[in-house]
C-alpha cells in the first residue's frame, strides 16, 4: 500500500518484518561545530568554526501491523547487531540516504492482543543527506564536467587504472606506480587497493597535499596516461 512507508538501514528493510514508518524528522537541520571564546573586557563572544557540522538524532516513529510477537524481537535484534555507521534510507525521500548508527528503540505500546504496535527507533547520523544522483560512477575520457548541484563541496571516490595525472579543478593527483585496483578516496585521503585495502599512498602526491573537492557548480576533469572513473558523492544537509 502506498501509504506504507519503510526505512532499511544496512541490509535490513522494516517491510520483510511488517513494520512501516508513521513519521520521521529527518529534515530537523545541522548544527556547525563553532566554539564560542568570552574574553575579558570585550563585549560579545569570539567564533571559532572548525569547518565541520555535527552528528544529529534522526527519530522515526514506526508501526508493526502483524505478526508482532514473532517478529518485532528480531527486527531490534538484527538492528542491534549493527555496528558502527551504515546506511540509512527511507521511502520519504527516496533520492537520499545518511550513514547512520543505531541508538535504539522505545519499548512498544502494543494493541490488539500484542499482535500489533506503535515504537520509536532513533539512529545517530553523519549531518550529510548524500544524493543517490551522486553514486553514478563516472568514465573519465579526455576532459569530463562535472555539475555539482548543491552548495557543498564533494570529496569524490577516484579508480584509477595506470599511471599518470588527474586533474579536478586545480588540483592535480599524480600517480607514479599502480600495482593495479587503485582507489583514491578523497575523503578520508588515502590511496589503496580495493580488494586487499593495501595501503597505496606512497605511490600518488597531490596539490599541495590537499585531496581534491568538487565544489558546487560546474568542475573539469582531465585524466592524462591514466584512465579513472569517478563517484562524486554529492551530498546536502
């Protein structure tokens, strides 16, 4: 039914339990990190922001319609085994999907003979709301433009195949050796195999150590001796 709407976090869907989500704040906005400095003898706070925002709680308020008994245990179990972030999403805006830790579930206010029940689930997330869009993995053929449409800027996920340079915007990661199923993740800024996770750091530099972004709007990519794909990532709040 259309009206029924579900959440998955990892590789589990609440529809395979019969349990269906009533409501969830997912758009309740982000916090950025800023400390605030009280200096003597001079009026107002100083602010100092660490160019980051802050994990928020994402609550939604769900329903089991059936099977109650045999069922709602094993969906808190499954969801409890989790561990660290996974991906979170839901059929409210299908378009996007967090990285998201399990906090929790309220204990259920059951009805009908405890076969059916209302209960609150709340997960801690990353402040990103990552467009599905940006998962497109992307050939690189000569020069490539790349639109970001939100106003932040992406870090990309970069497979490379050979040697040579890459340039995003004006950055540029030169490879010098390739043992071969490089990644080059620019966000959390390490080169490695993504088979074995061998590091590979060794074997690229970068511009000025910075790994590349892809900021809003529109951003060449120029793959020379080497050839790559790119994930962009987009991502909003």
């Amino acid at each position: 039914m259309e009206w029924r709407n579900v959440l998955i976090f990892d590789d589990i869907n609440s529809a395979d339990y019969d349990i269906y989500v009533l409501d969830a704040k997912i758009n309740n906005g982000v916090e950025r990190d800023v400390e605030s400095i009280s200096v003597p003898g001079r009026n107002g706070d100083i602010h100092i922001d660490n160019g980051r925002y802050l994990n928020l709680t994402v609550p939604y308020t769900c329903a089991i319609v059936d099977r109650a008994d045999d069922t709602l245990q094993a969906f808190f179990a499954r969801l409890a085994s989790k561990i660290g972030y996974k991906r979170l999403e839901d059929s409210f805006h299908p378009e996007y999907f967090r990285q998201a830790r399990f906090l929790g579930a309220i204990e259920p206010r059951m009805f009908a003979q405890r076969n059916k029940g209302v209960f609150d689930l709340t997960f801690d997330c990353k402040p990103q709301k990552f467009l599905k869009e940006g998962e497109k993995e992307t050939a690189i053929s000569g020069t490539t433009t790349f639109y970001n449409p939100t106003l932040f800027p992406a870090k990309p996920l970069i497979k490379i195949t050979g040697t040579g340079t890459i340039a995003v915007g004006a950055s540029i990661i030169t490879v010098s050796q390739n043992p071969g199923n490089m990644v080059i993740d620019c966000d959390i800024e390490d080169a490695y195999n993504s088979q074995t996770k061998q590091n590979y750091n060794s074997y690229i530099s970068v511009t000025d150590g910075k790994f590349p972004e892809l900021p809003s709007g529109n951003t060449n990519v120029i793959a020379t001796g080497l050839t790559a794909s790119v994930i962009p990532r987009w991502w909003t709040v």
